[in-house]
C-alpha cells in the first residue's frame, strides 16, 4: 500500500508512521528525517538546507523532489510506502503522481492550540529518533530516551519563531493539497486528536471502510 500523510506541523504524522510502518510492514519516509540525517552527516545536501530548516521554511521543490525520487528506487519501497511530510507542495504533488502515486492520502485533522502544545513540548531522542511529549508522553527517566538510552532533545524548528513560519508554509504551501487530493477521490480525514492508539485505531477503520 502506498500512502502520504498530510497535515500541519505537530499533527502526529511521524508519531502514526512510526506506529503504522511497524505494524504494517511498509518503510516510513519522512522528508524531514532525511533532511536531518543530512545536516547531522555534514553532507552537502546537509549544507544547503540546514538554515532553511531552522527558520521553518520549505526546501525549495526541486532539492525534495529528487531526494523523495531517490529514496522511492530504493528496494525496500518497491511494495509500498508511508511518505511522512510529502509532498508539501502542489508541485510535489504533481510531481509524485508522476514517480508513483499514492494509493491513499490520510489528512490528520487537529486545532491549532493542540499542535502549540504538542510541538513546544515534543522531545526527539538523539539516537533512534523515537518522539516523546513531556507532559502526554514522557520517558521514564526524564531526558533519556526508553528504546535506546540516548539523550533527548528539543527541534531547533520547535521554537516559537520557527513553529510560526512553519504553520504559515502548511497554511499557504502545503493546506490546498487537502482539496486537491480530495478531487482526486483518495483523501481520508481523520481527527489526529488523542492518545497515537486511539488515532491509529481511528486510522485503521478509515482505510478498511
Ligand atoms: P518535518 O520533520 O516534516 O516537520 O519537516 C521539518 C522541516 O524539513 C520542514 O519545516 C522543512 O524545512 C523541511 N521539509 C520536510 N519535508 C519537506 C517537503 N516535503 N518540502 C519542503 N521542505 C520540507
């Protein structure tokens, strides 16, 4: 199965993707990982895009396209996928229903006073990237990560300045994608407000109705 989530920053995408991929069996590709792997590798990709990350903008189209476009010839992508956070765009959009298109799109549906709370209280651990919430979702041992027992750290983009760019690129880039899936008959909207079981329960009788 081939699948995109959409929807704003803090809507759960890579909270559910997480979940979903494992129990599914379907690789979880998140642009914003890659991007991260890329500044942490210092790599050249890492170079360009890491200002653009840290205030909150969109990596222009063209550096993403070709990245998702890479990833997608992998082998493990060949049977299915979960794209977390693209396309983001209707160029990207456009220009994955000419690499692949998706079978379904799931739009997570949550205020804007949930995704202030979640992201300004989202920890990421630094060795396997699992996500945490310090008040819906802490470690056992504050600042340590419970999978792997590497330290936690907040998003550089999850301050208030970047989290304010970061909800205008999803408002003016990234909202008109929920139409314009929609017209195309694959969009499903689910309320992304929860506890992850709850929304992955939510998530499961949306793509088997
Ligand atoms: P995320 O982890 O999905 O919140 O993405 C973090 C950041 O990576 C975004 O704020 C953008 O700067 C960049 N990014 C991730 N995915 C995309 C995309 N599809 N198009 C452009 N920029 C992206």
């Amino acid at each position: 199965m081939k699948m995109v989530f959409l929807g704003p920053p803090g809507a759960g995408k890579g909270t559910l993707a997480a979940l979903a991929s494992g129990r599914m069996g379907l690789p979880h590709i998140s642009t914003g990982d890659l991007f991260r792997a890329a500044i942490k590798d210092g790599s050249e990709l890492g170079k360009k895009v890491k200002g653009i990350l840290d205030e909150g903008s969109l990596v222009p189209d063209a550096l993403t396209i070709a990245l998702v476009e890479e990833r997608l010839s992998q082998n493990d992508a060949q049977r299915g996928w979960i794209l977390d956070g693209f396309p983001r765009t209707t160029g990207q959009a456009e220009a994955l229903a000419g690499i692949s298109d998706p079978e379904w799109v799931i739009n997570f549906d949550v205020e804007d006073s949930v995704i202030l709370k979640r992201l300004t209280g989202r920890r990421i651990c630094s060795g396997c990237g699992k996500i945490y919430h310090i008040e819906s979702m802490p470690p056992s041992v504050e600042g340590v990560c419970d999978a792997c027992g590497a330290g936690l750290y907040t998003r550089p983009d999850d301050s208030q300045e970047s989290i304010r760019t970061r909800l205008s690129a999803y408002r003016s880039q990234t909202a008109p994608l929920v139409e314009w899936y929609g017209g195309k008959g694959k969009l499903l909207t689910i309320d992304g407000t929860g506890a992850p079981e709850r929304v992955y329960e939510r998530f499961m009788e949306a793509i088997k109705a």
